[in-house]
C-alpha cells in the first residue's frame, strides 16, 4: 500500500487561494459595484412592479421584467396588456407619490409618466411596453 504525502501540494492551494479570492471579488462587486451609478437613485425600499406586453411582440414582457429584475426591482407580475397594439412605452405609478415610479422611468431610459392610482398590493408601478419599446436602456 503507497502512503500518501503528509501536505498538501502548492499547485491545489494555489487554485484554492484563487477560488476564494474570485468569490470574494464577485461578493464585492455585487454588494458595492454596479453597472450604472446612476440607475437607482434611492435603493432603500423595494419597488414592485407589474409588467404589461401591449407591443404585440411575444416575450417583450419577459425580457423588460428581467432587465427590471438585474436592476433591483421586485417584478411581481408579467402578462399581456388589455390589447396588443399601443404604440408607446409608459410608466404607470399606482401611489399618489411619483417618486417610485420615476425611479423605474429613470432606469428604463426615461419613458413618459402616467398617474394612475390603484389600490392594490401587487404593484406600486406598471410598465406598459408598447411597440416603442427600442427607446427603453433595456439592452446592454
């Protein structure tokens, strides 16, 4: 029977001091980095937003509420809107304050603004993706 040696071998801890570090910088990024500085003026409260696909376009819907989602934003709802054929792209804020609404405006690239009060607890905002929807900063 071989005995195996008593230490480990400089090139596996190597690789494992990378790992750990790797992890470490990744856990920083996503703490204290960010892709845009700008992109969520006020990241103290949770945003929940409905998404609404009016453009016509399948999956539309889907890759808003992701890039909502990469952002920051709670996406609570995602489906088609009343008809498939609005032209613009606009934020609905649900609450009599703008402030939340305005942030998501903002991060999508400033779409127009529409108040529409709503009391319900799925949202606080909607997004109505209309045909438009190459305006919105949703491409990296």
């Amino acid at each position: 029977m071989a005995k195996r040696k008593s230490g480990g071998s400089p090139f596996w801890l190597a690789v494992l001091a990378l790992g750990v570090l790797g992890l470490a910088v990744s856990w920083a990024w996503t703490t204290f980095g960010g892709r845009d500085p700008g992109t969520r003026r006020s990241g103290h409260h949770v945003v929940r937003v409905q998404v609404l696909n009016g453009s016509g376009e399948p999956g539309v819907g889907t890759r808003v509420a992701a890039f909502l989602r990469e952002g920051g934003f709670q996406v609570t709802d995602v489906r088609n809107a009343d008809r498939n054929d609005y032209f613009a792209t606009f934020v609905v804020a649900r609450r009599g304050d703008l402030s939340l609404a305005e942030e998501v405006a903002h991060y999508l690239g400033g779409p127009p603004l529409v108040r529409q009060e709503w009391s319900s607890e799925l949202a606080v905002v909607s997004v109505l993706v209309g045909s438009d929807r190459s305006k919105l900063a949703i491409e990296p």
